[in-house]
C-alpha cells in the first residue's frame, strides 16, 4: 500500500479546533452498516472543547478546557453524549470569565479587581497546577478517572459523564505528576511513571502502583506505592516524560532530550506570563538514554546504559522480552527540537499550504524498533550483540560500558505519523506481537487510520476524503483466537456532512467498514480514551 500525501485545500480540520456546547442530553445516532451483535458498551473519548475563555483565547492544544464524550452502544441503538469536566480550572475560568489557572501554553490572566501589589504577592504564594484532565480516561480499581499529566486526577461517573472528585496523588505518592498512559497487569494492578525529588534534592522517576480493585470496596488509590526509583541524567532537569513499556519481566524508561527546567519552572510562575511550554527545553548533546528496572522485585539495572541519538518520544507501542533481549517498539521523532512547539492552535488552524510548511520544520515522525540485550559481557566490545533473526536493530557495547543502539525502522513516510498506537492490549501488551493500530497524521493533521504489521511492515489504511479521525481503540471479538480478531473504533468528525460526527467501526483485519453511526453535532479534537464493557 502507498504512502501518498493526501491534501486538505478545504481546511475542514479547522473544525476540530473551535469551541462545541456540551449536551443537556443524549441524541440518538443514524446507523449505517451493521455493528457486531456483541459491541455493546460505552466508547469514553477526552480531549479539549473549550478553545477561550470571554474574548481569550487558549494558545496550545492541550490548554482547551476538559470535555468527556461517550458514544453508548446498545444493540441497533447507538446515542452520543458530552460534558465538561467540572474541574477547577473549568469552573474558576467561567465564574471569572478569564483564565485563572495556567495551562500548557496559555498563561493565566491577572484578576482585573486586584491592584498590583496583591497581584505581586498572589505570584509567590506558589504554583496553582492545572486539573485541566483533556488528554485521556481510564479505569483505576472499579472507577474511572480523567486525566492530564500533572498530580491531580478526576473521578467522574461514566454513566452520566458528571464529575464526582478531584484527587491528589501527591497525598498518596512521592510524585510531581503521572503520564496518561498507566499500564496494567494481569491481575489488575495498575502502574505509572513520573518524576519525583530523589536522594539530596535531585530529580529522580518514580514507577508507582496502584492495586486492583480492593474485596472490602476500599479505594485502590489510598494503597498505591512506590515500587521502584531511576536516577535522572540531569539533576534539576528531568526528561519530558509522555509513557514507558513494560514487559512479563521489566520496565522499559527511555529519557529523551527534551528536558522540563525545574528551576524555571518554579521562578516562572513569579513572573506574568510564564506557561509551562516556557520551561521546556532542549538538551542538545545529551542524544536519548534507555533505563531498566526489573519488576518483581523490583530494582534499578544499574549495569545496563544504553544510548542512542536524540529523538523526541511520546507514545511506546509494545515492549516484549525475547531470547535473552527485550523489543521495543516506539512512535519516534527525529532530533531534540520539541514537537509540542508545533502543536499551537495558531499553527493547526492555517490554511493548509501554511501547515505544510509549518510541518516541513518539525522534526520528522518515524516507528522504530530498538533491542537491548541483557545479557553482556566485557569482551564482546565493538560488535553488535544482537542476535534475533527478524530484526536489523543493533546494539553495540563501547569501551566505557555504555550500548549504543541502532534502530529497525518499522514505518517512515515524509510527514507522514503513525501515532497514538494501540494493540490488542490483553493479549500481547509486553508479549510478541504483530499488529499496531494507528493514527495517521499529515503534517500534524489526522486525516487516516493506519494498521501496522511490525513484522512484516505491511501497512493497512482506512481514509475518506474530509474525513479527521482519532485514536483507533481495539476491542477483540469475544472468544478470538487471532490477535487481529476484533473491531478498531474511532470517532471521525466529517465538516460540512449533514451529520458531521460519527462513530467508525471498521473490521481490524481488513480495515474496511462495518458501521458508523452518525450525529448531528461537531466533535472536536480528541486524544485518547477507552472502551468500557456493558456493566455485568
């Protein structure tokens, strides 16, 4: 299948990027096609939906206030619904009509009642985080939460899409923040990455469990934990971090040279006008370092450094341990320069020859598989210690005991991404696998749906024209047997259609059409969510 750059002359992606009403209610979809007798359930979706606040606008994609959608699957009836999260930068921002909580990229904006000198001092009375939760929802234990990536996580009913609590992790956990992207196990628990202050004051990363579902109905949160610590490469500096792997056996952290300047960062908030992105930045001779830990017990593989050239990463695909090495499989950009500089609204709502051209600076995407081996030795020096047959990664062990590793590039195309994977999550994550599901994005812009065989690198893709889909959730047809057996789910936003959002079920092996069901209501931009089975 080529690879061809398909173009948007008509802007349609714009739409994904303005402000929507929440509903009161549901509203019933049109089924076209016919969705699987056994996909019942609920599709949750979170993402921004508020683009400013009065006459301020938001500048980044990730500063738009939290809004939960729910497609609800029942049988041939299909309904579409969505709330704001009632969180504390929502509800501050409405009740003042201006942004009082600093988001990503755009800065609070100073209450126009106080006079200079109580402003003056507001700044210093420390950091206000943002509970601003539009990146993804999960379950933990039998609830669920929304969730962006600082310590604040929120509770919400995923029946009614209300907002329940506000939780504070650092209560329970030595931790700055979590990534959105938490990994389970097989009996449930929960874990998750996130950097913390280590021995004398330095920046370290913390994985942290969460427990299943606790007998007495007790809330897994308040028995989280620790597990395990990795030392920072830079003292006050740590890495962006965005996910991590996990396999049967390990825990796989790839620091990237995309740094987060905690001096900065706490000198910032003091000074008007300063946004988290101001506190990224680049470390250019760093390149990207790999880290081990093993998982139970838990420890630290201090022996095992492994470096590669820089690349920015955000999404792991898949991480599994084979004969003696462990596969990682990652959603890659090539150099130092920070993606995130690219994603401002500004940016994503030009007309489309301006975003090309925006997108001809940024780093360019690539998937890569890296292999690092476990087992090494002093005297194999300067020769590639990988031995698996399927695969062109190396890893090369340097006088100073560091690897340094070469990639297998598993899928390249000029501007053209294959991100937010997804995999048949129950039955391979940390396991061997073939196929990753993903978003295809053109010049930032995701306008496709992309199945990967990673072994094979045959590619799949489902695309319409003025079609903008988002994340491909997999979910496995009960009782399957092939690891490709099941439904991919996306919810498509189509401008200009007489319903202009749908919900895709396409068949995960062909990746052709089952069903949609249509809506009469725009769906912004979504980032990530998941699939939740009807309610035993």
């Amino acid at each position: 299948m080529s690879y061809t750059a398909v173009e948007h002359p008509a802007a349609g992606y714009q739409k994904i990027f303005e402000t929507v009403e929440e509903l009161n209610e549901p509203i019933s979809a049109e089924i076209t096609g016919v969705f699987p007798s056994w996909l019942r359930g609920s599709v949750l979706r979170m993402g921004p939906g508020l683009f400013e606040i009065g006459d301020k606008p938001f500048h980044h994609l990730f500063d738009g206030q939290a809004l939960i959608h729910k497609f609800d699957l029942k049988g041939d009836q299909v309904t579409y619904f969505r709330k704001f999260i009632r969180t504390d930068a929502y509800v501050r921002a409405m009740t003042e009509n201006r942004v009082v909580i600093t988001e990503f990229g755009t800065a609070a904006y100073p209450d126009p009642c106080k006079n200079i000198f109580s402003r003056f001092f507001t700044y210093f009375r420390g950091i206000e985080v943002t509970d601003n939760c539009l990146v993804n929802v999960y379950p933990i234990g039998e609830d669920f939460y929304a969730v962006t990536e600082t310590n604040f996580i929120t509770k919400v009913d995923p029946d009614s899409l209300e907002t329940l609590k506000k939780v504070d992790l650092c209560k329970y956990l030595s931790i700055n923040g979590v990534t959105a992207h938490p990994h389970v196990d097989a009996d449930g628990s929960l874990y998750n990455i996130g950097n913390c202050f280590g021995k004398n004051m330095s920046l370290a990363y913390n994985i942290v469990k969460i427990p299943p579902a606790q007998k007495d109905k007790s809330d897994p949160i308040e028995k989280s934990q620790v597990v395990v610590q990795l030392p920072s490469s830079e003292r006050l500096k740590p890495s962006y971090i965005h996910s991590f792997g996990m396999t049967e056996n390990y825990f796989v952290f790839v620091e990237q040279p995309v740094k987060i300047n905690l001096l900065k960062f706490l000198s910032s908030w003091s000074v008007r006008g300063a946004t988290y992105m101001d506190c990224f930045e680049s470390n250019e001779n760093m390149g990207t370092w790999f880290h081990l830990t093993t998982k139970d017990p838990a420890g630290y593989m201090t022996n095992h450094k492994f470096r590669t050239s820089a690349f920015n990463l955000f999404h792991h695909i898949n991480a599994y341990e084979d004969q003696g090495f462990i596969v990682v499989d990652l959603c890659t950009w090539k150099g130092h320069d920070f993606v995130y500089n690219y994603l401002y609204l500004a940016n994503l709502r030009q007309e489309w020859e301006e975003v090309k051209k925006a997108a001809m600076r940024a780093p360019q995407p690539e998937v890569r598989r890296y292999v690092l081996p476990l087992d090494i030795h002093r005297e194999e020096q300067g020769r590639n210690l990988v031995s698996l047959s399927y695969t062109t990664a190396t890893a090369v062990l340097h006088s100073d005991g560091s690897i340094w590793l070469e990639p297998e590039v598993l899928f390249s195309g000029p501007r053209q991404a294959f991100e937010f994977p997804q995999i048949n999550y129950s039955k391979c994550c940390g396991k061997k696998y073939s196929f990753a599901y993903g978003l295809g994005l053109n010049h930032f812009i995701p306008d496709r749906i992309v199945k990967l065989n990673v072994q094979t690198k045959e590619t799949w893709v489902w695309q319409e024209e003025d079609c903008y889909p988002s994340e491909p959730l997999f979910v496995p047809t009960p009782g399957a047997t092939k690891e490709d057996e099941g439904v991919l789910l996306s919810v498509v936003v189509k401008p200009g259609a007489e319903r202009p959002g749908f919900l895709l079920v396409l068949d995960a092996m062909m990746l052709t059409e089952l069903a949609r069901a249509e809506v009469n209501a725009v769906i912004p931009v979504t980032l990530h969510g998941t699939y939740k089975p009807p309610s035993s």
